[in-house]
C-alpha cells in the first residue's frame, strides 16, 4: 500500500498540488512545495516537464518552459519527487514520452527509491499501458489515469480497471488553467466513473477558489489545483512574496474544502 492509498483511507476531500519540477529553479520548486503543504495540501503532484504538453495551458506551459531552459532532466524530477515524499503523499505527473525514454522499469524502480506513491500518464493509452502497469505493480506504485467527459461507459470501465491510487477526473475537454466556473460535467463524469470502481476520484482542470474547491468535494474525493498555485508566484512581486501566496492560497483551498 502506497502512501497515497493510506492518505485517501483518512476522512474528507484532499487537496493536491501540482508544480512542474525545476521552476522556477530546482531549488524553488522545493520551497513552492513546501509552503503548498504548510498551507494545507495534502499530496504532491511533481511535473515532469516536457516540450508538447497537450494537456498543459498556457500557465503551466509556461512554467515548463522555463523548467526546461534551466536545463532540469530526470534526475532533477526524481530529487525533487524525493523531497517532496517526505513532506506528504508524492507522484509524479509525466506524458508518456519521458517514462518511455527513461526506461519502463528503471523509471518505477527510481521512483519507489524515491518514495513516490505512483505517476499520473495523461496520454498514455490503456491499450498500450500493460509494461506501465506491470512495471508499477512490481514496484508497488499507483498508476493513475485520466478520464474525461467525452468517455463513454465502456471506454471508462475498461480504464478503471488498470487504475490504482486514485482516478484523474478532467473536469472538461480542453487543458489544463484556472477557470470562473468548474464545468459541470465534472460532477457528472465521477457519478458515471463511481458505477466502474471505488478508487477515490479527484477533479483537475479548473479548480482555482475556495468556492470552487467546496463543491467539487462535496462529489469528489480529492480536489487537484496547478495553475492558480503557479499564477500565485508568477504574479507576485518577488518569489518570497509568492511563497506567502502560495501558502494562502492553499489554507483557503482548504478552508474550503472542509466547509
């Protein structure tokens, strides 16, 4: 059993964060991470920061592309991931490609080693899946999908059935970045994804208030929120200023989150 399989087996919604490993610096990454869990989040998400990010919007493209140009690798995603662990529930968020180029086991391997919980693979297909899931089965890992609403039932329950730790609900068609309003097919695609599985299942896309962050979980098990942590230091004065944002951001997410 994971640590993030021991996180959801505790009362409420949980609140996780997400930051690209290497931004703005390796360093920085680490002090974002830990003003998020001194604020109140309670997993990590560790970006592995990559060129074609087709699920990312522009403020998490943005913060990747920067990552990228201070030259962060995977040995860089793996210290970061392994600090993060021993604050709170960590995995890494990762497209296919990088997982791929690493090496399939050596990856799971290095990641276990590391203390990580598991890896969310937007664009990993489940037919194509098997070494992935194999791999972190081996290792003990979480390895975590991605629904959306597009998904039909057949589709969703042939998903869930290789998913573990909990279940990515996208709460649209579209990518990733703060939004007014959390679309209401979110809501919807966990009730429809709750007849295939009793994983807990956690909305992404979107969630950026306190207000936002309370009705999500009033249907779902975990609230993930990216953009509005790295919009809090991208428009802050000085990075000090936006570690106090981020750590604010994160009690009201919270705040919200308990109701």
């Amino acid at each position: 059993m994971s640590a993030l399989d021991k996180l959801f087996e505790t009362p409420g919604a949980k609140l996780i964060g997400y930051v690209p490993a290497g931004y703005p610096t390796i360093d920085g990454t680490k002090q974002i991470i830990k003003a998020m869990v001194d604020g109140g989040v309670d997993a990590i998400e560790v970006g592995f920061p990559y060129s074609d990010p087709v699920m990312d919007g522009p403020t998490i493209q943005a913060a990747a592309d920067k990552s990228l140009a201070n030259g962060t690798n995977a040995k860089d995603v793996m210290e970061t991931l392994k600090y993060a662990a021993t604050l709170a529930p960590s995995v890494i968020m990762s497209y296919w490609n990088p997982i791929e180029k690493y090496g399939v086991e050596k990856f799971a391997s290095d990641m276990a080693a590391a203390g990580g919980s598991g890896t969310i693979t937007p664009d990993l297909t489940i037919e194509e899946a098997s070494s992935w899931v194999a791999a972190c089965k081996i290792e003990g890992l979480n390895s975590i999908f991605v629904i959306a609403p597009s998904s039909n039932d057949d589709r969703l329950e042939k998903v869930l059935k290789s998913c573990s730790g909990f279940v990515y609900a996208a709460s649209i068609m579209g990518v990733t970045g703060a939004r007014a309003k959390v679309s209401s097919a979110a809501e919807e695609l966990v009730s429809r994804a709750r007849k295939f599985t009793k994983l807990p299942i956690s909305v992404g896309l979107g969630v950026s208030t306190p207000e936002q962050a309370r009705d999500v979980s009033k249907y779902a098990n975990g609230v993930i929120v990216g953009s509005a942590f790295i919009n809090a230091v991208q428009n802050a004065p000085t990075f000090e200023a936006g570690l106090a944002a981020v750590k604010k951001l994160a009690q009201d997410l919270k705040a919200g989150i308990a109701g």
